[in-house]
C-alpha cells in the first residue's frame, strides 16, 4: 500500500483461517480513519467483516 509517487510498503494485512471463522491483523489505523470518513477504509472494513466463515 502507498500513496502517489512513494514507495510501496508491504505488510499492512494478514488473514488466516482460525477455527471456524478468520483471524485479521492490520496495521491500518481504522480509529482514525473511520471517524474522518476515508472510503477506502470503509470499503476496506466493510470487506473484511464479510469474510466467509469456514465451516
């Protein structure tokens, strides 16, 4: 993930299956950037919240 004409950073999400449903890990900063309205964040959350569960 980078902005504009910067170099790219890896390592901002990890998901893997745990039990019977996901277990996430970002290093996004969602506290801040839901309450500013950031629709990529959103779009990002929302996404992730609807991961499938496995079964």
């Amino acid at each position: 993930m980078n902005d504009p004409n910067e170099k790219a950073n890896e390592g901002s999400l990890i998901i893997t299956k745990y039990g019977k449903g996901n277990f996430v890990y970002t290093g996004l900063v969602f506290f801040r950037e839901l309450p500013a309205g950031v629709s990529g964040a959103y779009r990002l959350f929302v996404n992730l919240l609807s991961l499938p569960q496995n079964k």
